[in-house]
C-alpha cells in the first residue's frame, strides 16, 4: 500500500534528537502508513549512521544549505500525499500521525500541531513553558498589517491572558510540527531557499493562501509532539535572532509587510543612556521590565516563585536579540526583490 503521510526530518548536527524522534516515529500507531525521509543538511556528526540504524529514506547535502533547502530535498522524494514536517528536536506524541492523518481534511489549507516544553527543571526551560515562542499566531493578526494595529496586538499580549485552547483556524504555527498537502507545496514551487532559517513557514503559508484562496489554516493541539529546546539562554537568544532575521527577510519580500521592531528594549535602553547623567534613572531602567512584561509578575504571584520575576528580563534579553536580528537581515537581504501584494 502507498504511505497516507510523509514525515519528513531535516537535521544539522542533531543525531542525538533525531534518534529520539525517529524512535517515537517507529512507535507510532499507524507506523506502516508512514513514508519517514531524513535530510541530513551538511552533518558532521553522525546524524547520517543514526539515520542508517533505522527503515528511513536517507537524503544528504554535501554541505549546509538551510533548513529551506533541505525541507525541498525532502518533498522532492516524498510520494504520500500529505508531507509533514518534524523538527530533529521534537519527540511526537504516540498517536502523533494517526491524529494527524484524522485532523488533515480536504478543506484545509494546512495543518500546525501543538510543540510543548517537555520539563519546567531550570530557569530558562521554566521560561519557556509559560512563554512558548512556538505557540501558533492566532487569526487576529490576518485583521490587518498596519504598524499601529501589530503594536496594539502586541501590548495587549503583555497585559491580557490569550490562551486558547481547541482546534481552530489560526494566522500561523511553528514548522516543526505541521503538514502541508505535497501537491500544493509543489505548485507554489516549495519552500523560498533564499530563507534559510526564521520566517520560512509564514511565507510559504502566505504563497499557498495566495494560490489556494478560501483555505483555512488549522492548529489542533491534538497532533502533539514535545520540543526538546536546548536548556541554555544563549540557544534561545540564538533562535530570537534567526527569528528576526526571517522577519526582516519577509519584509523585503512581501510589500505590505511593514519593518516592525520591538518597543520595549528601546525604552530600556534611552534610559540606560539618559541614567548616564540622571543615576537615578538607573533604578527605573531596572524596575521598568517588570511592569511592561507584567505577565512574570503574575506567574511570581501565582505560583509563589519568586524566579519567575527573571521572565522579564528573559523576554527583554529575547526581543533585543530580535532587533539586532532583524537589522542585520535588513541589510543582508536589501537585494530580495518583494512581490507583488498578498
């Protein structure tokens, strides 16, 4: 029989995770329905041999070419007509593709599951599961691109509790766990390779609403899979940057992108300077962060932990690290010619 889902993992130098991934790939409840390709971009470790060890399609690049590029090399031998996408450091739930394959129907434009922090043990990996950068952009956001509008959205997730929960009809999701319809990736002519990390998935959900208008984009929290992050705070200022660089890619890209940046650390720092002559203001400069990124305070009350209050500076530490990442892409990509409007 031909396989109902091609999962496709692409990893550089992530034999250890990819082990993990493909292990639970080999639990999975419908594992005979599955078509599993591995794309080694550029490995220099033994992401390959750990790949060998188990029934996978194996692809390699000679050298990095970006997670782009290696999700395309993928696709390209994929024969399922769904292809989905795991991250070398997601662990997917045991029903994981059985949820998937139910939830894929064939109104939908594409299909985001859920990526949770499997341990709240350690500041950062705590900090991650009250503040999951991989939760799904809500529908909200496709209201408008104005400047104003993204920064009023933008203040109220500081104040205000979203949590949503159930399978719904989003802006955007992560793409370490979802799953495109293959003969649609194809016709948009696959992933921007131009993007090598950060931004990727937003483009090609916005290329496929484009060529496939009336398509929801669906998150079920259902398809669940863990994200093993890296429990350090330079892995994570690492990502915000790549993040900022993606989205100033699609700046340059998409027309009616407008060039946002973070407003807080701004703030932050036109105090640090101002304190040079007013100490004082130091003090404010310090203090500030708790009240613009209220919502550590909240945790530290709740749950009576006083680390929570270091969320604010976590987050603060995150968004300056995005600015930076999106001026260096700002200059990296000044030459991407954009397209024409959504």
């Amino acid at each position: 029989m031909p396989p109902a889902l091609s999962v496709i993992i692409c990893s550089l130098n992530g034999a250890e995770g990819l082990d993990r991934c493909l292990r639970a790939l080999e639990a999975q409840t419908i594992r005979p329905a599955l078509e599993l390709i591995v794309v080694d971009d550029g490995s220099t470790d033994s992401t390959s041999d750990v790949a060998r060890a188990y029934a996978v399609h194996l692809v390699r690049h000679h050298e990095c070419r970006g997670l782009d590029a290696a999700r395309n090399s993928g696709v390209r031998v994929a024969s399922a007509p769904i292809v989905a996408f795991l991250d070398d450091d997601c662990e997917p739930a045991a029903d994981w593709s059985e949820k998937l394959i139910d939830a894929f129907h064939d109104d939908i434009l594409a299909l985001g599951g859920s990526l949770s922090v499997p341990a709240r043990s350690g500041i950062v990996l705590s900090y991650l599961d009250r503040n999951n950068p991989l939760a799904p952009r809500e529908l909200d956001l496709a209201r408008s691109h104005d400047r104003f509008y993204r920064l009023w959205r933008y203040l109220v997730r500081q104040w205000a509790d979203d949590q949503r929960d159930g399978r719904r009809a989003v802006f955007s999701f992560a793409g370490g766990n979802m799953a495109l319809r293959r003969s649609m990736l194809e016709a948009v002519g696959g992933f921007d390779e131009r993007i090598r990390f950060g931004g990727e998935e937003d483009d090609v959900l916005w290329r496929l609403e484009r060529a496939f208008p009336g398509y929801p984009i669906i998150y079920d929290p259902a398809v669940r899979a863990l994200h093993h992050f890296e429990p350090s705070l330079r892995d994570t200022l690492r990502r915000s940057r790549a993040y900022g660089r993606g989205q100033a890619m699609l700046c340059r890209k998409w027309p009616d992108v407008h060039a946002v940046v973070f407003p807080f650390p701004l703030v932050v720092f036109m105090l640090l300077i101002l304190a040079i002559g007013f100490p004082y203001v130091a003090i404010v400069a310090i203090l500030l962060p708790e009240l613009l990124y209220i919502r550590g305070l909240r945790w530290a009350v709740g749950e009576r932990n006083v680390r929570c209050l270091l969320d604010a500076y976590i987050q603060l530490a995150q968004e300056t690290w995005a600015n930076l990442g999106f001026v260096q892409g700002w200059l990296r990509y000044r030459d991407v010619p954009a397209l024409s409007g959504r």
